[in-house]
C-alpha cells in the first residue's frame, strides 16, 4: 500500500467540520436499554472493585463502601440529575462550564479537564483490559501459555483498536445483553455468598472480632472510613458517560428539541436507576468477598486478585458456572473499554479542532485510533498490567469530572439563585476526595499532567501553524450591504479598512481624507469603508461571517464581528472579488509598533498588525497572484 493509499484510508472517515446542533440521533431508545450502554463501564467495576476495596479497606470495607454509597446517591445522583435537566443534548458537565466561564478562562478549564479525562477513558481502557487478562488466565480451563499478563493485555488492547480501525459502531442492544447477563449472574453469586453468611453465623462474628481488634470501636471505625473510602472512588464511574448518551434517550412524543422534557425525566431515571442498583451490588459485593474469602487469596498472585467474584462463582458453584461467569465478565469489560474508547473519539474532536488547537485529521477516527491504541499499550507497560496499581489514576480522573461537574451546578445555581450551598457543599466533599486521592495515589496526576501539558504543548503550536487559516465557510451580507455589492461598476472596488470607534460621519470623513491623501483615491464611488469588532479570540472557528450594512452620511459601511479580525477581512474580499468578478483593492493605515508584539496580540486578541497577516491569509487560500484581493499601505 502506497503512502497516498495509507493517507487516504486513516482519513477516509474525516467527519465535517460542523454539525447541525442539537439535532436527535437517528434512533432512539427506552432509557432502561440506554442505562445498560452506560452500565458497560458503571457496572463492570464490579469485575474489580471488590478486590480493590478488600486491599484498601480490608476488614472495614464495608462501611468504606457504605460511605462512598451515601457520597453516590447524595453527590454524584443530584449533580448529575442537575447537568442533566442542563445539557439535555448530551453536551456534559465539560461543555457546560465552558459556557458558564467564557473566553480563554473557559477554554483553559476546558483543556485541563481534558486533560483529566483523557486519564478517566485510557485507564478505563487498560484497567478493564487488565482485569479481563486476570479473568482469562485464571480460568480453570485456560492453557498456561496464556499465563503471560502483560502481552495478554497488549493483544486484548490491539483488538479492541483493530475493531475501531474496521468501523465500530456502539450497539446498544449488544449492550443490553451483556448487562443483563452479567447483571443476573451478579445476583446469583451474591444471593448464594449473602446465604452463606446468614447460615453461618461464624462468619458474622469472625468479621466483628477482627473489626474490633483492628479499630478498637466504632467512632474509630467510621473516623478511618471516611478517610479511606476515597480508595474506593473507581466505583462513581459512569455518571458522566450517563448524560452524554442522552441523546439516545427516548423521550415523549410530540416533544421538540428545543424542550426535550421527557428527555430528562426519563434520564433522571435512568441515572437513579443506575446509582442504586450499583448502590446494593456493590455493598453487597463488599461484605459477600470481605466475609468469605480469606485475606490470603487477595495477596500478591493470590486466586482472588482483581477477580474476587469470579473466584467466589468458581468455588461455590462451580467451574461451568465460574467459567459463564468469567466470560460474561470479559464481555462487559471489553465494552466499557470500547465505551470509553468511543467516548475519547468522541470528546476530543468535539473541543480541540473547535479551538484551532489540533490539526483537521483529528476529526478522523482512525489516526486518533492509532494514537489512542499506542498511549494505552505504553500506559499497560508502565503499570505491568496490574489492576490495583491503576485504581489510583482512574479514581483521580473520575473525581476530578465529578468535581467538575459539581462546581458547574453550584455556579450555575449561584448565577440563577438556585441551591448553592446544597451544591457547594457537595463541591468541597468531591474537591477533597479528590486531594486526598492524589496524595495517597499521585499515579493519577502524573499521567493527567502529562496529557494536560502534552494538549496545551500541541494546542498551542496548532493554534499558531493555524493562525493564517481562512476559518469563515460563508459570508452572509443583509439586504442593504448586497444592494450596495450588487451597484458597484467601476472595474475597481476599494475597502477601506476602519478601526471600530464611535460610528460618527466625522470619523469616516477623516479617515477618506487619510485615504485620498495616501492612495489617491479620487472618487467615493464603488468605495466601502469595512469595520470588524473583534469577538471572542479563544473561538477558532467562525463559520458564518454575517455583514451590516450601515449608512453613515455619503459612507457606505459594512461591518461584522469576528474572532480573527485579519481572517474575517480576508474573507469578505474574497466574497466580494466572487460576488462582483472583480479583484478588489483593500486600503490600510500602517501600524505602529512592535510588530513582535502584534503577532501575540493577535494570537491572543485576533487582531494585531492587520495588514500583513490579511495578506498571508489570503496568499494562502489564492495562490494566483492575479485573482488575489490587493493590500494597500499607506
């Protein structure tokens, strides 16, 4: 395959650079089916969590567990309810707080949580891909040749890569079988461990002596709770991954986009549904692994390491059962880290092209696949495949969106007189899990400031290599400013650029007297002066540039608003040389000053040495010289 052939199929997917928003996804369906695509990523931490709870916890995870149920049905559930009835489109909590914090304060947020969820979906990847090695290796009926976790893994992750590169296509229905399967064999094991406990009365007791002679009493008890159930956070997972497939959800007939009421409701659903289901498995889980498995089998090489499920299902029911049960687990674990593999495809070409901070190719999927595959293979490597030593970077990328998510609620309440200090409170309990989590674990921070300083390292030299892009698609001019293009006859049609000011006749007498006096400009006919008021420079891209006419006196004016000054010129004298046939010539007044320090008001601002960068815009998008619009400086 030729280089021109490779090109061509990584980018043969490249998605338009602008979609319709808020338009409803194709097909829809009832929140319950959609709650099982988000349960692909929520509900297979119980492939792992237990285990990780037992080594964090030990004989107090149960009231660990207890303390990050309440932190999920009296934290997570009402934020996320909130982010929902507030991005009904699936936007999130990321996309609301840029809205809520404009300009380059919310695009810097923007890329920092990016960062953080970059962390959140790669670890999901190579932490479901880990455990599913653990599942498959200890299987009673695996070859030993298998016995290899590392390279396990690899060839897991490539898999999952390879079926991306093929076209992968999220089917919830696959979603749903795999949830409910692995769901019902849940419940089984756990009906059978939770009777265990109940008929032996032993095991209660054993657990309450060594309780006791652990913490000493129960104030101590819930004290040492609080401060290790931040271990346990990997269990929040999937909330954020719950609104952005809300628009998937089904709503009620007759509703519109615009008002997508049941919508909502039936997201909330779906979200409530999810948290307490999750809630009585996983504290469930807790005790049935923390009172029937001895501590020894969750040690280093120990038969319910990362598996203490599955080793429970194979010694209580059976290797048929165990087996049915580890396949199940496999499954779920493969499609949350598909989940979250199509959640990073989804996010970053959502923000980062949008900014002017990646080049166009990353609107395709497969060189993104590519990328993607080699970060979680050296992600794998460095943590050796372990399961536990990637809690810790998971739980950090995960409370950091649920701390995201809750200062966008309490912001919003604040700027609506909502219910701050209900939120705010929330904030600081997630703001302070998260502290705790990094310190104790800062594996997490490292790889999130890692990605963080590799986004803004790329954002900003694409930002720059892509500072001199036309960005406008199309230039719309009202009724008056295209009766003034449609009049004009003269062979020659002059712009004369003005810097924006008070709008008075004397201002535009002044300034054609600048004009006549350094161009020579005779006549104003065919003569329209243009003004730009710079818009919000942290938008990239403009697609539309929308032009006023406004008649001043004899002065004709156009006038427009954009990010780029130079960039939105640029494209009006190109709709201008296609509207009429003509070349025309634009007039500007030098600039006085640092022209180095113009160049970064420009990348800052969008305006600067207007000129020059006009000029280098327009050469390249013409590269005739002869139908290029003519700059003029005087």
């Amino acid at each position: 395959m030729t280089t021109t052939n490779i090109r061509t199929w990584l980018l043969s997917d490249l998605a338009p650079e602008s979609t319709a928003a808020h338009h409803a996804p194709a097909h829809t369906a009832p929140w319950w089916q959609v709650m099982c695509l988000t349960g692909v990523d929520y509900f297979s931490t119980l492939g792992y969590q237990p285990g990780i709870a037992f080594l964090a916890a030990g004989v107090l995870s149960p009231l660990a567990t207890l303390v990050l149920i309440a932190l999920t049905l009296a934290g997570a559930l009402p934020v996320y309810r909130r982010i929902a009835a507030l991005s009904p489109h699936g936007q999130g909590s990321i996309s609301l707080l840029e809205q809520l914090l404009p300009r380059w304060r919310g695009k810097a947020l923007v890329l920092i949580l990016l960062g953080f969820a970059a962390t959140d979906f790669v670890i999901t990847i190579t932490l479901s891909a880990a455990d599913a090695t653990e599942h498959i290796i200890h299987n009673p009926f695996s070859p030993n040749w298998l016995d290899h976790p590392i390279w396990l893994t690899l060839m897991l992750l490539s898999a999952l890569g390879a079926v991306f590169l093929k076209g992968f296509k999220e089917a919830i229905g696959l979603a749903v079988v795999i949830v409910i399967g692995y769901l019902a064999l849940n419940a089984v094991v756990l009906a059978v461990e939770l009777w265990a406990v109940l008929h032996h009365p032993e095991y209660l007791a054993n657990w309450r002596t060594a309780l006791f002679a652990t913490h000493g009493n129960p104030v101590m008890m819930v004290a040492v709770a609080l401060f290790l159930f931040p271990k346990l956070a990997l269990g929040l997972s999937g909330f954020e991954t719950g609104v952005a497939v809300m628009p998937l959800v089904r709503g009620e007939a007759g509703e519109t986009e615009a008002a997508p009421q049941g919508r909502i409701r039936n997201t909330g659903r779906l979200l409530t549904t999810a948290a307490l289901m999750m809630s009585v498995l996983l504290f469930a889980s807790s005790v049935a692994t923390t009172l029937n498995i001895p501590a020894s089998a969750f040690a280093e090489g120990g038969e319910a390491r990362g598996r203490a499920l599955a080793y429970l299902a194979h010694r209580d029911l059976g290797h048929i059962f165990g087996t049915a049960y580890d396949v199940l687990t496999i499954a779920i674990l493969w499609f949350a880290g598909a989940s979250a593999m199509a959640g990073l495809l989804t996010l970053i070409p959502k923000y980062l092209p949008r900014y002017g901070m990646a080049p166009d190719w990353v609107r395709a999927t497969r060189p993104l696949v590519l990328i993607i595959l080699l970060v979680t293979c050296v992600v794998t490597l460095i943590f050796d495949a372990n399961v536990e030593a990637q809690g810790g970077a998971y739980a950090t990328g995960v409370l950091v969106l649920m701390t995201s998510a809750a200062l966008a609620t309490t912001i919003h309440a604040r700027k609506h007189h909502g219910a701050v200090w209900g939120f705010g409170a929330i904030t600081l309990v997630f703001a302070y899990t998260t502290v705790v989590n990094m310190v104790e674990r800062p594996d997490g921070l490292k790889i999130a400031s890692f990605f963080i300083l590799t986004i803004i390292a790329s954002s900003l030299t694409s930002r720059v290599l892509r500072s001199t892009e036309l960005r406008i698609k199309h230039v719309n001019f009202d009724e008056k400013a295209g009766a003034w293009l449609a009049s004009l006859t003269a062979p020659t049609v002059r712009v004369i650029a003005n810097r924006p000011d008070k709008g008075v006749e004397a201002e535009y007498a002044a300034k054609w007297r600048e004009a006549r006096s350094s161009h020579h400009i005779e006549s104003l006919n065919n003569v329209l002066f243009l003004e730009v008021q710079p818009g919000d420079a942290s938008e990239f891209v403009d697609d539309v540039l929308d032009v006023q006419g406004v008649q001043i006196g004899p002065y004709h004016v156009l006038r427009c608003k954009s990010p780029a000054v130079p960039n939105a010129i640029a494209a009006l004298l190109l709709h201008v040389r296609d509207a009429t046939g003509r070349v025309p010539h634009a007039y500007f007044g030098w600039t006085e000053g640092n022209p180095i320090a113009y160049l970064l008001k420009f990348m800052a601002f969008g305006e600067g040495d207007t000129a020059p960068v006009t000029r280098e815009v327009l050469r390249q998008i013409e590269p005739d010289p002869h139908w290029r619009p003519r700059i003029h400086l005087g």
